[in-house]
C-alpha cells in the first residue's frame, strides 16, 4: 500500500482504506501500510466520504472524531495437512506430472481456491476412470497452508514425498480460475454509491510457464482456441502463489491464476464463480495434461 505509507510518512496516525468493490465486502491481504491500516467496505466508505464532505461545507470537519476497536486472537503453534492422491502410470510410472490446488481460504473461499480445487477433484476423477490410464504417474496435491506463514503445503509436500517430487516431470498449480469478472453499474444508488454487476464470463487468467517450453506456451495458444478459457496474457514465467513451493524440483512450474476483483474478501461466495467457467478449466487442463503425458522430457524442459 504505497499512498498508505505516504500518509504516514507525511503524519497520518492511521489510513482508512476503501475497498471499492460491492456492497460492503470485507477485505484481507492489504499489508505493509506502514502503520495501523483499517478497510472498509465500499459502501460504508461512501457514506464516510459523504459525511466528511457535509461536515467540510458546514465548516466542522476539524470537530469531527472516528473511535474504532479491534478485537484479534492469535494462534500458534497449529497443523495442517496436505491430502495427496496417486494414479499410477501404465507405461512410465517413475515419472510423475505434479497436480496443485490449495484447499485453504479466507472468508468462503469460492474463488480462492474453492473453484481450483473443484478442478482439482474433477480431473482426478476424470483420470481415475479413463479406459486409458495415463503413461506417467499422476500426482494430485491439495496443499494446506497457503495462507499461513511457515506452513507451505508444497515445500512440505517436496521433503515428505521424496519419491514423487525426485520424478517429477512437471508440476502444475491451479489458484483461483473461474470466479465472473465485475464491472461497475451505470447507475449510482440514492445514496451516492456506484453498485458492480457480474459479467457473464470469468474474470481474466494468467498462464505461467517458468521454463518457457516452446511446448507448453503453445499448449495454452491451442487450449484458448478449442475450449474459450480466458487465457488472455501473453508469455509468463509466474510461477507464484503454490507454484513458488515446488521451485526446488527445477522442472516446469505451470500455473492458471486469476487476479479476480473479489479476490481474498467476503464476497467469494459460490454465486461468483461461473460455472461453465469451471467447465472451461477443466477440459482445458484435461486436455493440457494428456499432452504432457505422452511428452518427450525434452519437450517439457527444453
């Protein structure tokens, strides 16, 4: 939060932060503000402007006064646990194409990581029950602590699976991937607020590639054309969020995310994802993982 920490540079003794997405949404993930940070919802954040404002034109805006508490608990000293579950290849079973999705969240979580670890378990079953079982060992991970410094569902995966993580030929994350897109209303409330409408189709998705496989980055040129995912970036070697816990393996990291306005706030509930979104991502990666399947290694890590 750069202008936060202006303020405080320039005296502020505390920043209030409008999270101007609808109606009065909760909001983690603002950090580093260089002093005490509160957000408040976009609707609530209006009517505070607007009182700010009458206050300023009556001439008793320096007679204002904001009293606020904060109630926290802290925890420590907690554990998580990744769920892993394996199909064994029929031609290379030595071999493994690591499959990521994090199964922890803040508020409801439907959009973080609610729809990637849908995907996660529709691909699992999809392969779990195809009359021609993959050639490599497929390896699907739910990692657990995501969001919770210290506990890296991934890394913790990589020490603890040695044999799996020592195979791996490609490791792919899946975070956030068919929450609706937002755009602003075109008319203002009564009082002064601009609501957001849903769009129809998923909000924007980065494709990453951390080697830059020739391979790989042509897999997501052909993946928009068959199946209408909203892979709209162009080459990236993003390899965050989950994807950053497998680094040590020094394989292909590829990861779908989204950016999505509803992001880490209380407004990710199941209403915002689309569905046939989900639909998209998921024969999408169906289709993405067979190719990797029968890939040469030199393909997939050039």
């Amino acid at each position: 939060m750069p202008r936060a920490r202006t303020l405080f540079e320039r005296g502020a003794v505390g920043v209030i932060n409008v999270i101007d997405l609808p109606g009065n949404e909760r909001a983690r993930d603002f950090s580093n503000c260089g002093g005490p940070c509160f957000n408040l919802g976009g609707r609530d954040g209006r009517f505070l402007e607007t009182v700010m404002d009458r206050a300023a034109e009556a001439g008793a805006l320096d007679r204002m006064r904001i009293r606020m508490s904060l109630e926290t608990t802290r925890r420590s000293g907690l554990s998580a646990h990744n769920a892993i579950a394996v199909i064994p290849g029929s031609e290379r079973p030595d071999e493994t194409i690591i499959i990521n999705a994090h199964a922890d969240a803040w508020f409801d979580g439907a959009g973080d990581n609610g729809d990637g670890l849908a995907v996660l378990v529709g691909l699992a079953r999809h392969f779990a029950t195809e009359a021609d079982p993959p050639r490599r060992t497929l390896v699907f991970v739910a990692s657990a602590g995501h969001h919770s410094p210290g506990m890296n569902g991934p890394r913790n995966f990589v020490a603890m699976n040695p044999t799996f993580a020592e195979s791996a030929v490609l490791a792919l994350n899946i975070e956030h991937v068919a929450q609706r897109n937002l755009s602003p209303a075109r008319s203002v409330a009564d009082d002064g607020y601009r609501e957001f409408v849903a769009d129809a189709g998923e909000a924007p998705i980065v494709a990453g590639v951390s080697n830059e496989a020739p391979f790989l980055e042509n897999l997501f040129r052909r993946g928009v054309e068959r199946y209408g995912t909203n892979f709209v970036s162009g080459p990236s070697t993003m390899a965050s969020g989950e994807g950053g816990g497998y680094r040590s393996l020094e394989v292909a990291i590829v990861t779908t995310m989204q950016a999505p306005p509803l992001y880490h706030t209380s407004g990710e509930v199941p209403e915002v994802i689309s569905v046939p979104g989900l639909e998209r991502m998921a024969r999408f990666l169906a289709f993405f993982l067979k190719q990797v399947d029968v890939a040469p290694w030199e393909q997939l890590n050039p």
